[in-house]
C-alpha cells in the first residue's frame, strides 16, 4: 500500500480512534453562510483565505494551503501540502492540488469559469510581499480587507465550538489540580511551568496558543512569584513577568520560588485549536494576608463583571464599572497594573485565537451577544513585591453566562 492509499483508508479509522474531532460537513456549511452574508455587504465577490486559523475555520484542516470563496458555488480547497490527508480532515467536496503559486488563476478560472473582480483578502495579518504577489496574480481585481469579516463572524461561537472549548476548560482544571501536587519550595518558575504544560499534555493539551498578530507571541502558561508578578513587559497585560532572557521578556524566568510568596499561574489550554484561559493564585504555606485580600479583591471584581454578563449588556460600560469597584476596594493605584501602565480591558476574546471580539475595555462599546466567549481577568499589581489575579473563561448564553473553566476558587496552598 502507498503513502496515498496508506491515508485515505487508514488514517481516518487512526485519527478518531486517538480522539480526533472533525469538523461536519453543517458546521462547515453553517459557517460559509455566516461570511458570505458578510461579504455580500462589503460587495466582495470572493475571499482567498490564506489566514491559518480563518483557513482552519472555514476548511476544517490546517494543511499547507488555500482556500477560494466565491460569493455563490462551492468553495475551492487547494492543498500544497499534504493532499491526501487535507482530503480526509475537511469537509469540503472540491480539493485539488496547488503545486505552485502561479498556478492559482488557472485553478480558479477552471472551477469558479472566470476570475472575480474583487477578492477579499486578510489585510490585517497579510505580507505586504504575498500581497503584491495577487496583485500580479489577479491584475485588474479590486482587493478588499476581508479581516472584519472573518473577525466579525467568529466571534459568536457554534455549540460545536463551545463544547471544544468546554473540553479545553476540563484539561485546564486536571492541571490545576495536579499543580498542586507538583509545587515544592526551591523550585524555579520554568521548572514548574514545564511540569504543568507536560500534565496538560497527557490530557490532551496541543501546546500552542495563537494571536492574529505580526510580533505578539503567546505561549501556555505564566508563572510569577513574588517580585516578578510585578515587572510588566511588552505585552499588553497588567504584568508580564521576568521571562528568561532579553529575546524572551516575559513568563516564567529561572528565579526560584520561595514560601509564603504570592505565585500567579495563568495557563492557557488549547484542545482542537480552541483556546480557554484561567488564572488562580499558588503559595507553598500561608501566603502574606497583603496578597490573600488583593486575591478577594480580583475574585470579587471578576463576580460583578459575571453578574452584568447577559446579550445586551456594553462592553465598556463593564469595564468602566470595574474602575470604580476598584477604587473603592482599595486598589486605584494597582488595579489591571502599576501607575501609568494600566491596561485598559479587563476581559478579552478568545476562541481560535486569544485576540478574538469582544473587548470588555475602554473604547469597546458594542453588545455582548449570546455565544460570545471571553477571559474575565482582574488582576492587581504592587511593583517589587508581586500581584494577585482571578481568570475564567466564559460563554454568553440565552439568559447570562456559562462558565467554561470550572475551577475551585481559593488559593492553592501546598
């Protein structure tokens, strides 16, 4: 048996039997529906979708390729690599193979019978060399910015997505749960970190967590112990930790943790490209009563953000309302950051991606609406001491709000 035949009759049977989850031929469908009303707004006649994880949304699969999208026929799936097995994870009926760029007008013209006017495009990830290229490619066409289309569509999950995500927010609660068998005194952040993501792994955990982003880079999990928990670096979150070297400012650095200390674990866990992400507090004995209260302190806000949480209710008006309970907790000066390098969100979208729609954050005012997933994370920080921080993720539903990483909520006190 070849390679090819190797994949189409055994790699499907292999798959399921470890716990693939395919995306259906309906998901699919359903999906297609949802961009093609968008894009008959924006006037585009089709999308060629290179994105990754617009290209997993809309294809099922992550193979080496591309994706056309007329605005009426059936969609073009065109694999560089690897045919056989794009043919067997997606749904889509017409897939071909893509040998080189250049053939990607004759592909198209023999499918679709003519090349489109106008082609959307992700302009917002999309290299300006790669750009030029289609622009040689499809010379006369008419290029639009097809990244609100795709942004706007995923950001109300399916119930097929919810339940990945659910699946995600289990994973993550395991390692929790195993973290507090792991932790010992003199261990280092990385040390403890690398123990965690190799617990999540064995439950399924794919080890990546991705960002529509040109530099911003995300990976599993943060540990900051005591005076790391209040260094903040380039990202855009209240801390960012010590990390392990100037090329990698930020997480878990090799400092070695020590008792009585606050230890802040934000991990994030992806199961089948979905993303959850949760934050809980660690000491190894009684943690120091300044941190214990800034916890409460975090564990309360995140509970007010939940009892607004329901479709209709704005996004910044949240976020504003989480200022003054702040402030009248005590923690003007330290909440979402230190003095002057506060952020301004105090809830992100997340799903395919950690970036998604909606912001709970200042500028952001527009509708939650019901399947809608986002990471409500509070979090106050005392530069040179450490910082205290309560995360779950959580799905809008018809009424209010589900929360996707069921989790104990004291501190995990080893």
């Amino acid at each position: 048996m070849n390679h090819d035949d190797w994949v189409r009759n055994e790699l499907w049977g292999l798959s399921k039997s470890l716990g693939f989850r395919y995306t259906p031929p309906e998901e699919i469908e359903d999906r297609l529906k949802q961009v093609r009303t968008a894009m008959e707004k924006e006037e585009m006649e089709a999308l060629l979708v290179v994105q990754k994880m617009d290209f997993y949304y809309l294809s099922g699969t992550t193979q080496d390729g591309l994706l056309f999208v007329p605005l009426e026929g059936k969609p073009l799936l065109m694999i560089r690599r690897e045919l056989e097995r794009g043919k067997v994870e997606s749904p889509l009926n017409n897939v071909v193979a893509l040998k080189s760029i250049r053939e990607l007008p004759s592909l198209i013209q023999t499918h679709f019978g003519k090349l489109p006017n106008s082609l959307g495009l992700e302009l917002d990830v999309l290299p300006v060399r790669d750009y030029f290229r289609y622009q040689d490619l499809f010379q006369g066409a008419r290029f639009a910015d097809a990244s609100p289309v795709f942004r706007n569509t995923r950001r109300i999950k399916s119930p097929f997505e919810v339940d990945l995500m659910r699946k995600a927010g289990e994973i993550g609660g395991k390692v929790y749960q195993e973290g507090r068998k792991i932790l010992e005194e003199r261990m280092t952040e990385i040390q403890f970190g690398g123990l965690l993501e190799a617990a999540a792994k064995r439950y399924g955990h794919e080890g990546l967590l991705r960002v529509r982003s040109l530099n911003y880079e995300a990976y599993t999990w943060h540990v900051l112990s005591g005076p790391t928990g209040g260094i903040v670096s380039q990202s855009d979150s209240p801390m960012g930790g010590l990390g392990l070297s100037p090329a990698f400012p930020v997480g878990a650095s090799l400092r070695v943790m020590r008792a009585h200390e606050p230890i802040l674990v934000d991990f994030g866990t992806c199961y089948h490209g979905y993303q959850v992400d949760e934050t809980r507090m660690f000491s190894i004995g009684k943690m120091r009563q300044k941190f214990g209260d800034a916890y409460k302190a975090c564990r309360e806000i995140h509970d007010a953000v939940l009892d607004e949480v329901r479709p209709g209710a704005d996004c910044e008006a949240i976020f504003f309302k989480t200022l003054r309970l702040a402030e009248r907790l005590g923690y003007k000066e330290s909440y979402l950051g230190p003095p002057g390098l506060q952020t301004h969100f105090i809830a992100h979208g997340i799903g395919l991606e950690l970036n998604e729609f909606p912001f709970l954050a200042q500028g952001q005012s527009y509708p939650l609406e019901k399947g809608m997933t986002f990471a409500v994370e509070p979090k106050i920080v005392f530069p040179g001491e450490g910082s205290a921080g309560f995360e779950n993720t959580v799905v809008v539903t018809q009424n209010g709000y589900e929360i996707l990483t069921p989790l104990e909520q004291e501190i995990f006190e080893v």
